[in-house]
C-alpha cells in the first residue's frame, strides 16, 4: 500500500514539473506570455529540458505554413520562406538576432570586452547580416531541394526540435560571460535536465528522419554545441543568451542539410 502511494506521489511531482516548465520554456523561446507570477532561478534553468518540446511545436507550426504554401501551388522556394517566416514571427526572432549578435562580436572585436559591447549594441554590422543572409538562405534552399513536402516537413519539425537541445547543453557547460542578462538569469539547468532535452531531441530527429539520418543529426548537433562553447570561451569568456540563439541556428542548418544533401540525404 504505502509502496503504490510513494509511486504515485513520484509520478504525480513529475507531471507537475512538466506541467509547470512547458509554459515557462514557451514563454522564454517564443512570444507566448509567461504565467503571472515570479519565478525562481532554478525553475527557469530546470525548463531548459522542455526547450526541444518548444522547438517541435514551432517547427509543426512552420510546417503548417509550408504545406498549406504548397497546397496553394506556391514554388518550393516561396513555400519554405514563408515557413521560415512563420517560425520567426512566434519566435520574434529570438535565435536569429543571436546569430546576428554572434557574427558582429566575435568578428569585431579586438578583446571579450569590445566583443561583450558589440553583442549588446542593437545595431546589426556587416558580419551580422551575412550570417542572417547565409542562414536563412541555406535553410530556404535545403528544404526547397528536398523530395517533396511531407519530407520537408518533417526535416523542420526535426531541425526545430532537435537544435534547441544544444541550448542546454551550453547553459549547463558555460559560466555567464557577463553579470547580467540573458544566459545569467536563465541559471544553469542540472545534468538530468540536459539529458533530458537532448533525449526529446533525439527522439523527434529519430521519429521524424531514417535512423541513419538522425543519429547523423545527433552528431552534429553535440559538435556544434562543443565547437560553440570553446568559441565562446575563446572570444568573450562563457556564455551570453546570443550564444545560445547563435548555437541553435547553426544546428538547425546543419540538421536541415543532413537531411538535404549527400548519402544521407531525403532527395
């Protein structure tokens, strides 16, 4: 008796932490509103495991847009701009004014102090807008050029998803770069909470792709996150909440072209 109470408490307290960080990873990556009331450091951090369940739903948002694009006989190139446009507006383009900021700083300045105030500046530079260019257009060609929309479709929901689990991964590994913003107040998420997203990850990469292409996927997310975090280091010290955004984007490219392109590709 007393051991089926205790398993339903343990089952109940983890619905109700689930329940409790979908809002709050919702409200941090998209325009959703967060719950009215103040919220703990550590709830914040924690919610980093529901950042992939975040990126599947704007990722099935988007792929929404383009089979409805498709649908109406737009070209294959019109309908994954209009995706990506789609996936920008409920995001209020978060992650890609993180590339932009990245780009600008660490191609600008001379020493982490220089780079931290470029990344703050909201002036876009030239470094800032050519990885915003490069990004959105390779991510436009690569599910242009792919077999069709359900294909296509599946690749952003697997991309969308499965990118946001570097984020974690990065706030967890990397000490705050600054005193406050973004990264900072975001805390550091538990070891069982990275695992946990990079888990939700892999699991929408392995539904959504051929097993071969998301154990590809998984890879190269992992190396992204790696390589980013010792640029990180390198450059300003640690962490910012561009670094995060600028993390997920490149993820999401290399996804896309994992599903794009060579022996691994769905074309």
């Amino acid at each position: 008796m007393h051991g089926n109470t205790s398993d339903e408490n343990w089952k109940e307290r983890l619905l109700r932490g689930w329940v409790r960080d979908i809002p709050l990873a919702f409200g941090f990556l998209t325009r959703l509103r967060l719950p009215a009331r103040q919220v703990p450091e550590d709830e914040f951090a924690r919610a980093a495991r529901a950042y992939p369940l975040v990126g599947a739903w704007v990722g099935l948002m988007g792929a929404a847009v383009l089979a409805a694009a498709a649908w109406l006989g737009l070209p294959p190139l019109a309908c994954a701009l209009a995706a990506l446009a789609a996936m920008v507006l409920l995001t209020g383009g978060l992650h890609e004014d993180g590339l932009a900021d990245v780009a600008d700083g660490f191609g600008g300045g001379s020493n982490p102090d220089e780079r931290l105030t470029i990344m703050r500046d909201s002036r876009t530079g030239a470094f800032g807008v050519l990885a915003l260019v490069l990004a959105l257009g390779l991510k436009a060609a690569l599910l242009a050029g792919m077999a069709g929309v359900v294909p296509a479709a599946l690749a952003l929901i697997a991309a969308a998803a499965l990118s946001r689990a570097a984020m974690p991964l990065l706030m967890a590994w990397l000490a705050p770069a600054r005193h406050d913003g973004l990264a900072r107040n975001a805390g550091a998420p538990r070891p069982v909470d990275v695992m946990a997203g990079l888990a939700l990850g892999a699991a929408a990469a392995f539904l959504c792709l051929p097993w071969a292409h998301a154990l590809v996927a998984v890879g190269l997310v992992l190396l992204v996150a790696v390589t980013m975090g010792f640029m990180a280091i390198d450059r300003i010290g640690g962490k910012t909440g561009d670094v995060l955004g600028a993390a997920q984007q490149v993820s999401e490219v290399a996804i896309l072209a994992v599903a794009a392109a060579g022996p691994f590709g769905l074309a």
